[in-house]
C-alpha cells in the first residue's frame, strides 16, 4: 500500500511552524509527512515511517520530502527555514551528501535555510561515519537538529562530540519538571 501511495502520490507534507519566543515571530516550519490513504484516511508518520524503513522505501520516501520541502521552502521569505527529519537509513546512505547538494541546487534553497533533524536512532549507527557526514552537512550551512531528546538513547557526551545546532527536548521529559522534585 504504501509503495502505491508513494507512486500515485498520496503522501503529502504539512508544514507545522516554528516559533522564535523572544520576538513572537514565525521563523519557518518543519516539513511532516502525512499519507492521505483512500480508505484509511489520514495515516500518521509513526505508522507508516517504520514500514517504509522495514520494506526499502525509507529512502525514496526521504528523498521525495526533502525535495519537496525545499522547492516549497524556496518560494517563501529569505527569512523563513525549513526542517526536514531524516531516518538513521537515510543517514548513513552513501549517497546522502549528494543527494542534499543536487536537491539544494534543482530546489534554489540556500543550504542556510535547511535544517535536518534526527533522531537518538543515530547512536546507534556507526558514530565516526555519521559523525563525518554530520559536519559535511554542517559545512554547507545546513543547520542540524536533534529530535526527541529524552526519548531514548540519551548521553550528554553526544551533545559534546555531535555538530548539534539545536536540541529539541521530547515533552515526555519536561513534562514533569514542575512536578517532580527529583527531575
């Protein structure tokens, strides 16, 4: 079903926004993928991520969220960004680096205008190849992301030895700062 929704073009992204408090100001949005199923209706990322990385999709899937992230990123203000996730099998594609310079380059968007998120997955991989491929991108100007903090394979020792411009921390971890003495 889904490598039919990727062909028939069933999957789209909405753009949720990211807000600078301090000046109460959009300053761009991240990209989400949503397969709009004809019977199904609107099935969410958490159900059909997974089975695009367990069945080969993953990359076609990633490869067409990132461009259309960019092409509709580079049609808004010069002051707005775009964030795009990125899967741990997309990371470590040998490809990866060239696939983001050809889509900047057909697309228009200046390499400072995207950020890729990731995941604590990434962790897990092969750190020192990640780790290169990391700061490749970061020498573009491409600003990286990590989602989800708290969620699962946290270290501060990442936070040290990984290119992160921004952490976003999972709200399961800060939920219960204001409750709970201990956190």
């Amino acid at each position: 079903d889904l490598r039919e929704a990727l062909e028939r073009g069933q999957l789209e992204l909405h753009y949720q926004p990211v807000i600078d408090l301090r000046r109460n100001l959009i300053v761009g949005f991240e990209a989400l993928a949503r397969w709009l199923d004809p019977v199904k209706g609107i099935v969410p990322p958490a159900k059909f991520i997974p089975v695009a990385e367990d069945c080969g999709l993953i990359l076609p899937l990633g490869e067409w969220a990132l461009t259309e992230a960019c092409r509709r990123a580079a049609q808004w203000p010069d002051n707005l960004t775009v964030a795009v996730n990125l899967s741990p099998v997309q990371l470590t594609s040998p490809d990866l680096l060239s696939k983001v310079v050809g889509i900047l380059s057909e697309t228009g968007l200046e390499p400072t205008r995207l950020t890729l998120e990731i995941t604590e997955r990434i962790f897990l991989e092969d750190s020192e190849k990640t780790l290169s491929i990391l700061h490749e991108l970061k020498e573009l100007g491409i600003q990286i992301a990590l989602d989800d903090f708290g969620t699962g394979y946290s270290s501060l020792r990442y936070l040290r030895s990984f290119p992160f411009d921004t952490i976003k921390v999972d709200s399961s971890f800060v939920a219960v700062l204001g409750d709970d003495t201990g956190s």
